[in-house]
C-alpha cells in the first residue's frame, strides 16, 4: 500500500500542547475546516486531490490534532514525479493560525517527513499567506527557499462580492463598461451547465484557442477528469457565450467554500470582437452571491510593466474590473537532497525565462 494512503499517525509534544498528525480520511471534515478558512480556495479541496488520484498520482492529506482531538492544521499535497526529481507540490496550503509559531514548526517538520517517506527530491509550498516581509523571514526561518518556478498563482485579482453590481461596474474601467455595453447590444446569449457535452466543448474551444494564441493546452483528459471531480459535489460549471449559435467564449467556473475561481476561460475570434467575455464574469458573480460566495478570484495577474509576460494582456482585462490585488508569499522550497535539486533549479529557471513566466 503506497505511504499516502496508509493510517499513519504521530505525536510531538511541546510544554504547552501535544499535536497528533495523521492522514485525513473524511471528506466532510476536512471540507469543512477548510472552508472554515477565509483565505481558503479549491486548491486544498478535497475533491481537487480526488482530480489527482484520477490521474494516477499519489496525494498527501495530513491533519493535525491537540491532545482534545480539535483540529489544527491541514494540507494536501500532489507528489509529482519529473526526470529532474520528484517533489511533494502544496498549493495553497497548510491551512493554520500563521501566528502560532510552534505549531507552524511542527507543521513543516510532517512536511518534511512526508516528503522523506514519499523518496522526494524536495517539498514545494505555496501558502495562502499574504507576501510580506515577515511571510518571506518566516519561510527564510522554516529552512525554506524562494522556488526557480512558480506553484499555482501567486499574485491575483480578487473582487468582493459584498459589492452589488452596480458598485462593481461603478468602480471598473471605462474599457470595461464600454465592452459591456457592446456585449449587451449584440444578442449574446449566456448558458450555464455541469453536463459532460459543456466540458467537451469547452476542450475543444481551447484547442482552437491554443493555436491561435500559441500556447501549449491542458489535455482532455486533464480537463475532463478535473471537471468530473468538481461536479461531483456540485462545485463546477461551465458559462458559454454564444450568438447565432455560434461560441464565442468559454468560462471553467469553480465554486467552493468561500471563494468562486475564475480557473480557466477560452474565447474564438468572433468572441473577442464581441467582448463576450464580461457577461460571463458577471452571470458567475451573480450565482456566487447566490451560493453565499462574497468573493471572486480572477486568478493570475502580473505587474503592470511587465509588458513582456505573456499573461500582461489578460491581466491589464482583469484589472478592467476594478478588482484588489493580492499576492502571495511566494512558492518556496524546502531542499530533501540538495545535489539533485541543484538540476531542477537550472532547469526551472532556463524553463522560466523560455516561457516568459
């Protein structure tokens, strides 16, 4: 039996609490402490995890307990496998009082020793903690390294949804406003569905929007395995713009706890002249606050002069909104075997600079 999915438990004592850790097996419990978490987003859901069991990976679900049985902590991980290392990935995660140093050190110490007992190369964390000063000399303190590549996003743009629509427009760019109207003018017509045929034409929009804008595309089977574990607890749907029949724009929505991800969109040719995509973003908003979801991620955005990233375009539309922007201590490394992780960093970084990431 792979060490992911065995009962394992330990136990480290401090003078003022005992921690037990131990493999989360509940999906309920863990979905809900996780929610429990303002910051909190589908990337250390449990069914994201389910995603990555449907494709062959292992995955690390750890929890951490006081001597009453409360819980903690938690993180989820993805063990990835490369030929320049395999590495334990935690996006988003661990979830916990970021103000409690000891336990934040126990924490990272069940980091470590999964990554051991799962033979990596080295564990690389992105936290759901705000870039500061401190975050940075807290992860410098955790023996942790600045990654050479990216884990998930890390700088975003997020919208409060307390905001009516109104306010929202109010406060957006007039290039917003000016293609909403436009989009309203044009007969577009929005439809939403979780059904297997929306995914499936959203796969392949992407690949026509793939060779128009010359970038690598997620796979089917990527796509369709994450949508079907996300639909599974009603988590996903797929927003389509279309005019005369045609489509003209695609959003892959996920709604989980207190937050709803804007996680992919793909647009045609005639989309971009209908500026389809606003209406989109609005009918997903408008169902958020259904839900009881007051806030929207846009997800990645970079730095204004940042002109040459490839992602500058769509972040100057995101920023159209009017929305806040985060970022995210940024992902770091903790370093099991430093001889071969010496290969990923020249690897990550020739790779970063090749991609204009």
């Amino acid at each position: 039996m792979p060490a992911s999915n065995a009962i394992q438990s330990k136990v480290t004592s401090s003078k003022s609490r005992t921690v037990t850790f131990r493999d989360a097996t509940d999906r309920a419990a863990w979905d809900a402490f996780v929610t429990s978490d303002p910051t909190a987003n589908f990337l250390q859901s449990w069914d994201f995890y389910e995603f990555h069991l449907s494709r062959g990976k292992q995955v690390v679900r750890r929890l951490a307990l006081d001597d009453s049985g409360k819980l903690l902590a938690a993180y989820a991980g993805v063990v990835e496998t490369a030929k320049r290392g395999t590495y334990l990935a935690i996006a988003g995660g661990p979830l916990l009082d970021w103000t409690d140093k000891p336990l934040i050190k126990k924490v990272f110490a069940d980091i470590k020793e999964q990554g051991t007992i799962h033979h990596c190369t080295f564990v690389r964390v992105r936290p759901q903690l705000e870039l500061s000063e401190n975050s940075l000399r807290l992860m410098s303190s955790l023996g942790l390294r600045k990654a050479p590549m990216y884990l998930s996003v890390e700088y975003a743009g997020i919208l409060d949804l307390h905001q009516s629509e109104a306010e929202i427009l109010k406060n957006a760019s007039q290039g917003f406003r000016r293609k909403l109207r436009k989009a309203e003018k044009s007969d577009i017509k929005i439809e939403v569905s979780a059904a297997d045929s929306a995914i499936a034409a959203f796969c392949d929009l992407e690949t026509l929007h793939a060779k128009r804008q010359s970038y690598v595309p997620f796979s089917r089977s990527f796509l369709e395995k994450q949508f079907a574990a996300f639909k599974k607890h009603n988590e996903v749907l797929i927003y389509t713009a279309t005019k005369d029949n045609e489509i003209l724009a695609m959003n892959f929505m996920i709604f989980y706890g207190p937050e709803a991800s804007y996680h992919y969109g793909v647009s045609s040719e005639l989309g971009t002249k209908y500026s389809a995509a606003p209406l989109l973003h609005l009918k997903a908003m408008a169902e958020a606050r259904d839900r009881g979801i007051f806030r929207y991620n846009l997800w990645g955005i970079v730095d204004q002069d940042d002109t040459s990233h490839r992602f500058f375009g769509v972040s100057e539309f995101k920023r159209s909104f009017g929305c806040q922007e985060l970022k995210y201590t940024p992902a770091h490394d903790l370093v099991l075997s430093p001889l071969k992780y010496q290969l990923t960093k020249v690897v990550e970084t020739t790779r970063k600079k090749i991609r204009k990431v």
